[in-house]
C-alpha cells in the first residue's frame, strides 16, 4: 500500500477524496532526494483541495514533516507557521514553546537565529513604544 493510501485512509477526511495526487506515484511528493518539487507542485496548483491539504500539513509535527504538501515544501510550510504564529507542535525542544507574540518569544527568535514573525515583531515594537 503507497504512503498516500495509508495516510487518505488513516484520516477520514472528505476533502481528501478531491485531491489531485490519488493516483500520483508517491515518490513524486515525498522524492527520495528530497528534490524535484516541480512535478508535484504543477499537480497541487492545479487541485481544487490544495489549501485543505496545507492546512493539514501545518498540523504535522515539525521533526515528522517531509515532502509537499498543499504545493509547499517543508522549509516553506516552517515559514507558514512562522507568519501565522503556529507553534508548539514539534516533537523535542520546542515542545514547550510559548505562542508567539509577545517580547519574550521575539527574544527567543533572535536566540535560535530566525527572523522574528510578524506577531512577535508587532509584540516588541508595542512593548518598546509602551517603555
């Protein structure tokens, strides 16, 4: 059984019953190499459930994440979370993570050498007009 059958019948999830990659060669969303993205994001921009499946894959813990998703790679989708301020769902040290948006979290961006998301920034630029 292809990885996509087992995860299209582990969740029952209508939308995934409209995807575009039912019938796609796994290996084409989830490339040994970890390159050749172009063929599976031609087959998501062209499905009508791709933000469902996005959606889907921003759930995905951090350390299991791998292949495309809703037309986006794992580097990509980390960057989706950054902006919207979705964390805490990784597996090992950002267990404990605190939500972003506030001073202490736009600390801890610069500490791990990432770029503050924008609800951290808004946080400490609120927080530096407020001093």
């Amino acid at each position: 059984m292809s990885i996509l059958e087992v995860l299209y019948q582990s969740v029952a999830a209508p939308w995934r019953l409209q995807a575009r990659c039912q019938d796609a060669d796994p290996d084409t969303f989830f490339p040994p190499d970890g390159h050749n993205l172009d063929h599976a994001r031609l087959l998501c921009g062209q499905c009508p459930v791709a933000g469902e499946c996005l959606d889907e894959a921003l759930k995905i813990a951090r350390s299991d994440d791998f292949g495309v998703w809703g037309g986006t790679s794992p580097q990509e989708r980390e960057t989706i979370r950054r902006e919207r301020g979705i964390v805490g769902m990784a597996l090992g040290h950002e267990r404990n993570r605190k939500p972003c948006g506030n001073p202490a979290a736009y600390a801890r961006h610069l500490r791990l050498g990432e770029d503050p998301c924008p609800l951290c920034r808004e946080a400490e630029s609120a927080y530096r007009s407020a001093a």
